[in-house]
C-alpha cells in the first residue's frame, strides 16, 4: 500500500432476521425450501394485495439499534425503492429512506489492543430480493421468489473505517452481535448476512474524500478484506499515474481475487424513493423501545475487555471465549462456581473442549459436560487431588457423561500419591534402574531429571505427585 495514500472505507451490512414469517405476509421465513414454494400473493407484489408490517421486524432491528448505541425514531413509515431486475417482481423494494428506524449510533472494536469508535448513520428494515439460478443444464437463468420479503436490516456505516483490518474487526463484532441478541442466524453461507464495501482513497493529509467505488458479492468478511486491499491499491495505481476513479458498482470475484465493473454507481434520486401508499406510518411507543433496552445483554466487546481486566486473560483468550455467547455463558458459570481459577478454565476450554467441538462440528451446549463437573475436575488438579494427566482421564468421561469427577477419581484409582514415604520405594527402584542418567546428572546434564522424573509417573501408574517426586528424585541423587 502506497503509504502516501490513506483509505476510506464504508459498509453495508444486510441481515436477514430469524423472524418466523415474512416482513409483509404470513409466508414462512426460511431457507433451503423447494424453489418457488414459500410465496403468496403479497410477497409475489400481485395486483391488489397490501403488505402488513411484521411487529417482530421492528423489534428486532430496534435492539440493533439499542446494541448500536443509536436514536431510535418513535414515528417513521416505508418507502418504496423502485429499480427493475429480474428477481424483483414488483420492480420497487419496500425499505426506509429519509426516516430509518435507528440512526445516528457507534459502534467500539477492537483493533489490535486498541478500540476503535466507527459511526453507524442508520439502521433500516427493509424486504429482500428474490434470487437468480443461474444452470447452464437448463439452458438459461431462473428466478427463485422464496426470498422475497424476508426482512433484512441493513446496517450503514460512516466512513470511519481507515483498514481492511478495521472493517475485518467491524464487521467480526456486527456478526457476533447479531447472535448474541439472537435476531439473526447469522449463516454467510446461506446468505444470511451480506455486506457492501465502499471504497475511496486520498492524500495523506486531506479532509477531501476521494470518488467513492461500492463493491458487490462480498461473501464473507476474509473477503471484505481483500477486496478491501485490492480496490484501494487499484485506485491508488490509478490516481499514481494521472487517471481519474470513476464512480461506478464493481463485483468482486474472490476467486480471481479481483473485482470488474458492473455498472455505473446509482445515486438515492435513481431509485425514486416514495412513500409507500399501502403502509401507514408507524409508532413505537418509547415505553417499548425502552424496554428492548433494558434487556440488552452484555454485548461482545464489553465482555471481551471484562474478562480482560476482571481475569486478567490475554486479549486473544478473552474474544475467544466472547465469540460465542454459550461458550461465555458457560466460562463465567465455571468461574461462579468459585472453585477454580479463571485462567485455568479458560485454558480447559479453549483447549480440550475446543478441540471437541471442532472434531464433532457441534455447539457446546451439544455436549453432556456441564459447567459443575468442568470446574470440579479443575479443582481437584489445582488441589493436586489429581494430575494434569488425570485431569485428562476424568474429562474424557465428563464430557459425555453427567458424572461426579470425585467418582470418576475413585473408581478408576486416579487420586495423586503425595505421602513421602509411599513415594520413596518407587524414587529408590527408578533411581537403581537408571544409573547412567543419575551418572549425566551428577556431571551437569541436569535436564535428565525430567525423564528421571516420568519413570516414576510411569512407575505409580500416574499417580505420583510429580513436583514432589522431582524434589525426592533431585535430593535422592544429591544424598548418594
């Protein structure tokens, strides 16, 4: 990147809510159904039919806005977008236009150890476009409606965003968001949450924006940022040698890792916004909006920087175990149990039972190991009742069993020997049996000890107390 240049970054987020119907109509709202099966008269925009505002809708985007920290209007009414294409049978969008339902907010991310405040201009619900087929098997495209009318929000930024970094770590928080209120499915896969990147770059020093150049098809948020990198370095090769950036809509093939153009950039006056007559106005009463607000959760940069300066846990761990609103909710009930540290559970889960739910592709929840018997085991370890080694034994039963680590302990002879004096027999057998590593040890290759050591681990079947075997190895060995 042309460190002369600076980037200037906005986005679009569309979002489909997990309402069960429609935005406008009784059809039901989801995804995988056969082609053209979940649709009416209404969502098809058929001649006499009137749209009824799903209330849900509404709710939902207002807790966006609420988590968004924006103004939420009480009073604002539907607009129709009008533009032609194919999987738009009524050729007009019903969305908002000059009075969104939430405006004016922020956004805080982290951005390496720093925060970042993006501005968020407005939140708005709106219906989705249908979808085009394209099958060359059948000779030609076609167009699946079951997608008209799932309500969206879309969420627009200000053009605060001076990274793709920047927009990664946006656009990470949105989704995680998203599922902690859970309005949303959040599945990019299934198309479930969408994004346009607007892009512009300037001289280093300027409050001039440059000409401004919207990305399309950007399906993931790794995506956004190399499209991101690459229309910026592509402008900046431009403006580097006397051409002008054309504003224009431009596809990105993630593929290729490149963008073309599709067409030239539509202004809000190109899509002849107009109130839509089959809509009334609205009214949020305030004693709703201010109930949708009190029961926010904490939100996934709060709890990250809680468990920071609460837990003391790296940064990494700390959004780690905030990505995921059950896994947060279960570390914090590990730790509310007061049985064990903080950075030790963190540890088990974002190690064992991480690499569980990576191997069987499930949610924590999925998984019989309960919060109670996670920290009791961690207990046992950190009383030295047990070894780390045995910790393991026991998690294997745990996490899929509801089962007493303390019977798991006992019935299978897990219980760590510290009596000296049991120990002593075993140190005396290993220490006679291995006389050329007692020998390296007394010359000076101390690191001998370790292997010393797990022959009597080895020897007490895993048992032993390892720091005290170490200690009765090291002052055998000093004594002969």
């Amino acid at each position: 990147m042309n460190s002369n240049y600076e980037i200037v970054v906005g986005l679009e987020v569309h979002a489909e809510l997990s309402t069960k119907t429609k935005i406008f109509c009784g059809c039901k709202n989801e995804f995988g159904a056969e082609v053209n099966t979940n649709v009416c008269p209404v969502c098809m925009g058929l001649p006499g039919t009137l749209p009824v505002l799903n209330e849900q809708v509404v709710e939902y985007a207002i807790k966006m806005g609420h988590a968004l920290n924006c103004h939420i209007n009480s009073v604002t009414k539907q607009d129709r977008k009008n533009y032609f294409y194919p999987d738009l049978p009524k050729s007009y969008q019903i969305s908002q236009f000059d009075i969104p339902l939430c405006e004016n907010g922020y956004l805080d991310v982290l951005v390496g150890d720093e925060v970042k405040r993006i501005g968020v201009t407005r939140i708005h619900i709106e219906e989705d476009a249908g979808k085009l087929i394209h099958d060359a098997d059948l000779g030609g495209t076609l167009a699946d409606y079951n997608r008209c009318g799932v309500p969206l929000i879309e969420i627009v930024s200000e053009p605060d965003i001076r990274s793709a970094d920047e927009a990664k770590a946006y656009l990470d928080t949105i989704h995680t968001t998203l599922l902690y209120l859970g309005i949303s499915d959040a599945k990019m896969q299934e198309g479930s949450v969408r994004c346009d990147v607007n892009v512009s770059v300037r001289p280093k020093g300027s409050t001039e924006f440059g000409t401004r150049v919207e990305m399309k098809n950007v399906n993931s948020f790794s995506a956004a940022h190399r499209a991101i990198t690459y229309e910026a370095n592509r402008q900046i090769d431009v403006l580097s040698h006397g051409g002008k950036v054309e504003q224009e809509t431009r596809k990105w093939d993630d593929v290729k890792g490149r963008s073309v153009v599709l067409r030239s950039k539509e202004d809000a006056q190109d899509y002849r916004y107009f109130p839509d007559p089959d809509l009334l106005t609205f009214v949020v009463p305030q004693e709703k909006i201010d109930r949708l607000k009190a029961r926010l959760p904490e939100l996934p940069v709060a709890k990250t920087m809680r468990y920071m300066s609460r837990y003391g846990l790296s940064k990494a761990d700390s959004e780690l175990l905030a990505l995921d609103k059950n896994v947060a909710e279960f570390f914090e009930k590990c730790v509310g149990s007061g049985k064990c540290s903080a950075k030790n559970v963190s540890n088990w889960i974002l190690g064992d039972v991480f690499k569980i739910l990576n191997e069987r592709r499930c949610s924590i929840n999925d998984l019989a190991l309960t919060a109670e018997n996670l920290s009791e085991m961690i207990s046992l370890i950190e009383k030295k009742t047990i070894s780390n080694a045995a910790g393991k034994t026991v998690f294997e039963v745990i996490v899929d069993a509801d089962k007493d680590p303390n019977e798991i302990v006992k019935e299978k002879g897990l219980a760590q020997v510290s009596d000296t004096g049991a120990l002593a027999a075993i140190v005396e057998k290993v220490l006679a049996n291995n006389e050329k590593a007692v020998n390296d040890y007394k010359s000076g290759k101390t690191n001998v000890i370790g292997f010393l050591v797990g022959q009597c681990m080895k020897e007490s079947r895993g048992q032993g107390n390892p720091s005290i075997l170490k200690e009765m190895v090291v002052a055998a060995i000093d004594n002969k």
